[in-house]
C-alpha cells in the first residue's frame, strides 16, 4: 500500500504539475504490485524515470513529503512543556545537532543563527541555519523556512548558495537548514570596511547575481530580497546569492503570495513589492539588484529615509541622486542605473538576461576583485580556514557631510584613502565635513591633519567650490596683489616724475 505521503505526492504530480493521470495511477498500481512481492519500489523514482517529473520537481515533491512528516498537525497543537523548556535553549550555547558539530557562529539575524559545523558522519564542513525556536511556533515562520528549502533544493547555480537538505533535530526541537559554506563574507561587510567599493568590483557582483537571477527566474523562482547582506563573497571574489526565505514561484498561488502587504527590505526593494508583495516578478529583483549596485559604487543607497513611509514617498516620485554626482563613472552607468531603478517595471530591463548584455558591454566589471589577498592557513582543531578576503579592517573609515550636485545635503562612509582621492579629484571641496563619529562632531576637511596634504597638492577646483573667488583666502590674497601692484606703479610713477621736474 502507498502511505499518506506518496498519495499526496500523486495527487500534485496531477495537479501541479500537468502529469498525465492515468500514467500516475498506472504506476501507483505498479509499485503497490510491487510491495505485495515484497520489493521496495519508490513511486517518486519511478516518477522520474518514466519521465513524469523533472529532477527539479521530484525535489520539491520530496520536501514537500518531509514537511508532512515532520511539520503536520502536531505543530498546530502547543508544545509540551518538556519541548517548550528546550526550544528556550540559547543557541549560541549548542555544541551539537545531530551528527552536527557546532565549530563556531557565522551569524545571527531574525529568523535564527548561522554556524559553521562539521559533519561526522561525512566529514566535512557545512553551513546550518538553525531557526530560532520561539519562531519555529508560529507557522508562518515555520512556512517561510521551508519555503527557502524547497527553493534551494531546486536551485544549483555557482552564483548561489546551495542547501542541500533540511532537518530537525529531536532532542532540542531545533529545524536547520543544511547549506554551503561559504568562507568568506558578505557584500555588507565589504562596504562596513570599505565605504564603498571600486566600480569594477561592485559592477563585477552585480554581475555575478545577474546570472544568478537569470537562472531562478528562468525556473520561476522570484528572490524578493537582494541586498549586500545577502550577497556572500568567497575566497575567490565569487559572489553567491543567499537567503531564499522570501523566495517564491511566479506561478505560486499560496496564501502567503497572496497576502495583501509588503514585505523585503525597504531600502531595496521596489515600489510596487513595497504595496503589495504579490506584485513582485524579475523586475522586481532587478530594480533590487540595481539599489544595491548603487550602494555597493557609492556608499549610500539611491532612496534614503528615516522610516518605510518616507523611502516609499522617493521611489514613488523615482527621486534619487545620480551615481556620477557622487562618484567618477561613466554615463553609461547611470543609464543602466535609471533603467534598474525605474518606478515603472516597464521601464526596466526584461529580463536578468538583458541586464548581464548591458552590464558586460560597459567593460567596467574587473577580473580580478581588487578586495581579495591571500592569507596564511591557521589550523585550529576541528577546523581548516581557507584563503578570506583581506577587509583591511584597520583602515579608518570618516562619515562625510558634503553638498552634492543637485544642491542636497549628502552623506557617505570613506575611508581616509577616498577621501584623499575625492579630493585630488575635485569630488570633495574645503567645505565638506567629515567626522570619525557619525554622530560628531563634523569638521571641514581642511582642519583634519590626515587630508591636509591631499589639499596642498590639489590642482583641481570642485563644482562645488564655486570657482576661484569663492574661497575668502583667495580672495583676500588677490587683493593684496592687485594693492602691491598698484602702490609700485605710484611710485614708479613718482620716481620718473620727479627725474623729470628735477632735469
């Protein structure tokens, strides 16, 4: 007989999927034939091998099943309150899940925590997400972990982080995700470092998650929350797109696609996902993709606020500085940029696919990322870290107040190297203001030592400067010229004047 699951599995092949229905009755008899000689015949393997699903969907229906085994209706009564006392475990004190060693944190966030851990029964390192237990009690939560399973499980792209299956552990209660460790570290923590990157390393990430955008979308698969801090970089400068959790099926029609709000990133995610989440297609990512290209090249995001409301009143206006105004790069960077941030997704690029052709023909994207150095291997026990991006943490880093081109009062994060450049480059006048704090106190950058020689040596005069005259010492020295000029010609005047009386 065929247990609970494999119906269901059956009844989606049909109706999810198309499959024929007299083929899967067929092969259901087959396999319950089957088991009546005494032979184990697995329905979803016979799916695949006679073609009625794909590799990609036989994963999903796979998870799908383990969901209804672990998930089911147990999960919608109150834990025990033997459970309840050990979901309240902190993670940051696990040692062990499963045949999970716990070898330190990655990271921590809303949904849970990340560790780095070994696996002993195959010996080798994964990636466990752990979803933080008093979540895992509300069923949207629990909803949104499996989701990102499913979708990674479909999704095998060098560009993003793969997750190889999912799992509870017993004695805890905890679910996890089992991923791909990624050594290195996120898009966010370059530009926490940096400020913001060389153009041709941002262009060179963008690129990396256009292709893979171009592979999810291409499997329907929508990401609904590209920004830095889900963009993992390892050892090589590869970049990897990370976190599925808000992922969805464009042909998905699930209560949550349905639900009537917004959800991602404000600061990143578009206008329409920002009303209504269901409105969300590959354009949508895009025009994500483009806000953090924007911030990974200049050091702020394009629609900046102090709340939701605000950042949705800009994108509904479409109002945000151009990048040439706050850095050096081509016009045909803000053209790609005004089509990535358009309000409209008509005004977009179609297709991740037509963004890659426009990025590629700018020639921008380097080969080889300028933020990546080798590092000698430390052996630690129970642990072997590759090569890790140099962050050059000990770089300072300066807040900058500075007037941009269209007359606004603009903020960004520099190191003391950029800001040196900025202003040899004329991008940064006398006037700006940097401060080490970012709340202060702010100082002109002539009155900070470390910029005083990148002043003596500059040769240009910023836009900003308002030309020659608008700084008072020149004025003033001008004027002390033109005075010493005048009073020589007098007394020239004089001397030959008084030869000539006296002749």
């Amino acid at each position: 007989m065929l247990h609970e699951g494999e119906q269901r599995a059956a009844e989606l092949a049909v109706a999810h999927y198309g499959a024929d229905a007299r083929r899967v009755s067929s092969l259901k008899r087959q396999v319950e034939e089957s088991r009546g000689r005494g032979e184990a015949l697995d329905l979803l393997e016979l799916f695949l091998q006679e073609n009625i699903l794909t590799v990609h969907q036989l994963k999903e229906l796979r998870f799908g099943l383990q969901r209804t085994h672990v998930d089911g209706r147990t999960l919608q009564r109150p834990p025990s309150e033997e459970l309840v006392g050990e979901l309240r475990t902190p993670l940051a004190q696990l040692k062990q899940l499963g045949v999970f060693r716990i070898l330190r944190l990655l990271g921590e966030g809303g949904m849970g925590a990340v560790f780095l851990t070994y696996n002993e029964k195959e010996s080798k390192q994964v990636a466990l997400k752990v979803l933080a237990p008093e979540l895992a009690k509300n069923q949207n939560y629990l909803d949104r972990f499996y989701r990102e399973a499913r979708s990674g499980a479909i999704l095998e792209h060098p560009n993003i982080v793969r997750i190889s299956d999912l799992g509870r552990d017993r004695p805890t209660g905890l679910y996890y995700l089992i991923m791909e460790y990624v050594d290195g570290v996120s898009a966010q923590d370059l530009l926490d470092a940096y400020g913001r990157l060389p153009i041709g390393d941002a262009v060179r990430i963008a690129l990396d998650i256009a292709c893979a955008l171009q592979y999810a979308h291409e499997r329907q698969i929508v990401h609904r929350d590209i920004k830095p801090a889900n963009i993992l970089l390892d050892k090589d400068g590869t970049a990897k797109l990370t976190d599925l959790g808000l992922a969805k099926r464009m042909d998905d029609q699930t209560r949550l696609t349905l639900a009537k709000q917004g959800f991602g990133t404000p600061q990143y995610m578009p206008y329409e996902q920002a009303l209504n989440a269901k409105y969300a297609d590959q354009r949508s990512d895009i025009f994500a993709l483009g806000a953090t290209l924007y911030h990974l090249a200049t050091g702020q995001v394009p629609f900046a606020g102090d709340n939701p409301v605000e950042i949705l009143d800009k994108k509904s206006r479409g109002e945000y500085v151009a990048a040439s105004a706050l850095v050096d790069v081509p016009d045909a960077f803000d053209a790609i940029m005004s089509r990535m941030l358009a309000k409209e997704p008509d005004a977009r690029f179609g297709s991740a696919t037509e963004l890659i052709v426009a990025l590629e023909a700018t020639g921008l994207a380097s080969q080889s990322p300028s933020f990546v150095k080798k590092a000698p291997i430390v052996r630690t026990k129970g642990e072997t870290p590759a090569t890790q991006p140099d962050l050059r943490v000990e770089a300072k880093t300066w807040h900058i107040r500075f007037q941009g081109a269209n007359g606004k009062l603009s903020e960004a994060k520099r190191t003391t190297q950029q800001v040196a450049d900025d202003i040899k480059a004329g991008r940064l006048s006398r006037k700006a203001q940097a401060a080490s704090q970012k709340d202060g106190p702010f100082q002109s950058l002539d009155q900070i030592a470390e910029f005083s020689s990148a002043f003596s040596r500059d040769k240009t005069i910023s836009a900003e400067d308002g030309g020659f005259l608008s700084d008072p010492y020149r004025v003033r020295w001008l004027l002390l010229t033109l005075l010493a000029i005048v009073v020589l010609i007098l007394v020239a005047v004089g001397v030959l004047s008084m030869a000539s009386f006296g002749s």
